[in-house]
C-alpha cells in the first residue's frame, strides 16, 4: 500500500475552473489527509485561490502551463494543441511517469479520453476504453458501463465491457461472482440490437466463471439493482444516465412545490425534514461524481464538467479509494482473467471475438 | 366529428389479459360515456368478466376467436399464426374496415407493429412507423420518439421522426410551430452518432417551416421540458424512458422509508399527505400509459403489457382523444406538409434523404 496517494489534478478542466476544483481538492484532503496533489494549471489563476486555502496548499505542488484544453475540442484539436503540454495532458503524463498515482479531470470528456489513450495506452486485450460509474439503486449501487467513451459496439466489445464492469464490482463491492446483464429493450432473446443479442448468445453459451450472466436487463432494472453490473453501448448508456438525473431533478422539484402549497404540508415539511435531508443525500447526483475510465494502463477519473466544489471532491474521493485499495491492479488481473476465458469460450463457440 | 368514438379492443393482450382490460375499459367508459367498444378474444373469458360490468356490457359487442398472440412471439411467427384470426389481428382490422375509430392493444409490442405495419399500411413518405408518447416535464408535457418501433435509424428516418413527432405536438399541444431536439450525448455539433450528427446538419442547414429545430439536446433535457418534441433512435429512445420510470420508482420508494423512520417524519407525512399525493399524480405512470403508432393509416395505441385497470383506461383515453380530436387526419395532413419541405430541402442540401 502507498505511503500517500499522489493526485495530479488538472486545476483547469470544467466549466468553472481553479476556483472550484481547488476548493474541491481541500474538502477531499480534509477527508483524506494522507494526500498529495500536484496541481496542473495556469499558477496566476491557481497561485490566488490556493492562497485562500493554507491546508491544500501545503500539501500541493503547482506544476505551470498556459495551455487549456476546450470544453468543446473535438479530440484531434486537443490532441494537436494540447499534447505534451496542456494541464490535462501534463497530469495524465504524471501517471504515466509515476509520479502521481492518479489523475482527476473535469475537462472534455472526448479530449480526456483520447489523450489517456494516446499517453497511457490500454491494457493488453482491451481494444477500446470505458466509462464506469456508480449508479445509486434500491439494493446499493451498481456499476454501469460504457456511459460514452464509445458510440456503438459490436459483440466483442460487449463482453469486454462485462470483463472490466465485473472486476471492477469484484473488487469494489467484495463479490466473488458479481452478477452481469446486458442492457436492452426488452428481456426476450428476440429483441433488441444485433450485437447486444449475440453478446447475450455467447454469454449464455460460455457461462464465463468470473460473473455471474443474467441475460437482458431494461432500463428499469438498472434503479432496482436487478444486477451488480450492467453493460451498454455508450450511446444508450449515456442517454440513459442523463435522463435517469433528469427524472430525479424533476422528483426533487415537483416535491419541493408541493411540499410548499399549504401551511400543513409546509408543517409536515419541518417535521419530516430528516427524511428529506435522507432522501437529497441519497438521490444527490454530487456523491456519486466521477467516471472511471477502465481499460487503461494508469487510473483516469473523469468528474462532471458542471460538478461544484462537493462534486469535485467526490470525484477526487473515487480516485483516492481507487489507489488506496489497489483496484487497478486486482482489476487488471481480472480482466486479464476473464478476457482469457471469454477469448477462448468464443472461439469454442464460433469465434466471434476476435 | 363522429357521433361516437368507436373502440377496437384486443381483450387478449397484457399479462392480465380480460380481467384487467375490460375493467379497464369499464374506467375509460365512465370519463367517455360517448364510447362504443369492440371486444376482440375469447369469449369465455371475456362473457364472466364483463357480466360483472354491466355497463361496459351495454356498449359492448364480443368478437369471438380462440387465437390470441403471447407475449414472447417473435412479429415473424405472430404473422403466421395470427394473422386473419388472432384478437390483435382482428382489433387492427376493424379500424382497416372502418368498423372502429382506433385499436387498442397491450400485446408484444413488435407482434403489434408488424401486424399494424401489414394490415394498416405506412403513411405516403414515411417507411418506418415510430412510437410516440408523452412524457411529463417540468413544464408541461414533451412528445418524445421513437421508444422502440425501430431500432436503428438513418438521417433520413431521423428527420421523418421530427416530422411526424412536431405534427402530433402541433395538435396536441396546439402550437404552431412547435420546438424540435434531437436526443445526443451532447450537446455540441461533434458529438454522438454520425447519423444523429448528419440529421442535425440538414435540419440546421434546411430550417423547416413547420417546426423549430433547436440542436441537440441530452437526457435530462427530457424531463426538463427543454423542447415540446424530443427525437431520438428506438433503442435510445425506450432505454432512457424505462431509466426515468426506474427512478421515478427508486424515489418514490427511498421517499416512502424516510418518511416512514421516526413519529416526526410519520406525522410530517401526515400533515403533508396532500402533497405527497400531489407528487404520485405527477409521476403516475399509468397516466401517461399509452403510446401511439405513428406513421400509419389508422390509429393504433399500444398499451403498457403490465398495465393495471388504470392504466388501460388510461390507454384507451389516449385512443379516444385521438378520434375525438381528428389527430390522426390533421397528423396526416401535417407530416404530408413536413415530409414534402424536407425532402425538398434535403435535395437542396445535398439529398441526404431519399
């Protein structure tokens, strides 16, 4: 176990900057005091706001440049301007070089993605990377993935994104044999995408023996915790996380309104506060910020563009738990494990994964 | 206007079958008491349930046949065996014939559509059917399409999606020109799908008259109400509908043990049980249960399959304020419209639709 986790933060990423990733980066220090950060950014909009935190400046190390990625970069623009010298390419480079153990971005994701590919290569066997989060469900959590890092995704890609969203739920959540569906549009085997029905084929027909596969899951059984993992194209994934924060936002909305109409239900609202308080803290999309992408050589944590200071820590908190905890290890291992048996039990059964 | 709202009802269809539909159209009957019913299925199962409901009963005539199509066909075998005989089937016919206004029906959703497709035929200009429904926003109401007609869709097929969705909201919400966005993983023009891409491209470029096209807009602009029309892939499109309904659910149920934990919390959920009743109307998904097929030459309303007696009644209020309303002719007429600018547009732009 490291002595301290190191965090190269890119202090420029989102859409507010320093002045809310450094504040962010002090509450999870608070939380965390055995970390380091090294701090990539532009020092005249850092060297300000650090100085109105003693505590994290004490523990940081600001590591100038005067070259931001764009919130709207396309990836080959920020790969072509930002290489080698940009903040989030300089943090991802960190842990390329060892000299931090994570990196923590709030910039574009497309940008992100692309540089982490480009800088830390992936894991031999995983062709393409992923995006996996925590999704809150009336079990738990479970793990949801790809939420964009690719659009589509043929058969193969599928069972490589059951072989990372599985190790990654073996070793967060302590289960041996997590459980694993294929997001879908119905639970039949006549419906749904091509490639999302012949993943479930080869799935049913090799049974791999690190998880536990469930067949086809709807978009409702992600909130029910029908499974440990479940696994999308980034598409729909996305889509389908966003629309899923949406509703919340509306719930939270719609109840505050009504709770506020008469001077019983604003009564029942005092009274009844703790309850609310359970309920934000529960459905508050803050606590359970940051992406992790999967299939790299190196721990990347994407957090929210429009994440806050709380948000940002969250996200920090992921990356921290990923180091502290050793899960890029046990989680290559996995999937080495995994793609192993499912490259083989393929090739057993028609040989669709190449 | 028609003298009385004629409805075509597949008393087979569902996971209940008769003891929930026709209670459910005895619901319906009340709200709209200037409605005829055809019960298509077998008799004796639909003669005990409706002996129970005498009114229902009243306004009411069977249709007898033993053939009823299950909830796991493939749309390929329910054509085989269904076909001419089946109580879908059947139901669909009578609307062909003009023996009713609309058909009803919470059968497999895809056995539905093909038999539709087959017997009612495509709308002049419009190769693919779609799924619409409404979906309630922060603001009102939002036509979202396609939820799982199609899998898979083009540019061309995208942009009649806008078409056909932005003529059912002129009507239904009574806007003129009704807002249009297509669903997207972000906002930016060079983000998500090359075809979502593509249709964003031409409707920008081509501006049609008869909606207004407002860009891309993501997941949680569904339930904020961002545009009256949101279009989206059927894949996408049902995921992110069956997402929001399971956190819809997930809240309610988080929401019910808070309140539930201490006498403060149980005595705020009495004082403010007006609002929590408030609260279940709003996200009640049996009050927006019912989606209409698009495209067609007659009306068709898909049922949810696990749909209670409200929630068919529901179903059928849909159906009925389509007739009522004349939707289905001023929808034509519409998309006719729509479709005609498009294509000529298209041509202009580089005839990416055919």
């Amino acid at each position: 176990m490291p002595d301290k986790v190191r965090i190269a933060l890119d202090a420029m990423g989102g859409d507010h900057g320093a002045s809310v990733i450094l504040p962010g980066a002090d509450i999870a220090l608070t939380r965390h005091p055995d970390t380091e950060f090294l701090l990539f950014g532009d020092s005249a909009l850092i060297n300000p706001v650090l100085d109105g935190l003693p505590r994290l400046k004490a523990m940081s190390k600001v590591i100038h440049t005067d070259v931001a990625i764009r919130m709207d970069d396309k990836p080959s623009q920020a790969l072509r301007y930002g290489r080698w010298k940009s903040s989030m390419w300089l943090a991802l480079d960190a842990v390329k070089k060892g000299e931090a153990d994570v990196a923590v971005s709030a910039g574009n994701t497309g940008a992100l993605m692309a540089m982490s590919r480009f800088n830390l290569k992936m894991i031999a066997g995983i062709e393409r990377p992923a995006i996996a989060a925590l999704w809150p469900t009336l079990k738990g959590e479970s793990i949801v993935l790809d939420l964009g890092a690719s659009i589509g995704a043929d058969e193969a890609h599928l069972i490589n994104l059951a072989a990372m969203g599985s190790a990654m739920a073996r070793v967060l959540f302590d289960i041996e044999r997590p459980t694993v569906g294929l997001l879908n549009i119905g639970v039949e085997e006549v419906k749904g995408l091509e490639q999302v029905r012949e993943a479930g084929r080869i799935l049913r027909e090799t049974n791999p023996s690190h998880f536990d596969y469930r067949g086809f899951v709807e978009g409702d059984d992600i909130g029910k915790g029908t499974v440990d993992v479940v696994v999308t194209e980034g598409f729909a994934g996305n889509i389908a996380l966003k629309a899923a924060e949406g509703t919340a936002h509306q719930m939270g909305s719609y109840l505050r309104s009504a709770m506020n109409r008469t001077w019983a239900t604003r009564l029942g609202y005092l009274l009844a506060r703790s309850a609310f308080q359970t309920l934000r803290e529960k459905m508050d999309p803050r606590k359970s910020n940051g992406g992790v992408f999967l299939g790299l050589n190196g721990i990347v944590i994407k957090s929210h563009g429009g994440a806050d200071a709380e948000g940002t820590a969250s996200a920090i908190d992921m990356g921290y738990d990923m180091v502290r905890y050793e899960l890029l290890a046990k989680i290559g291992q996995s999937i080495a494990r995994d793609l192993q048996q499912a490259t083989e039990t393929a090739r057993l059964a028609g040989g669709a994964t190449s």
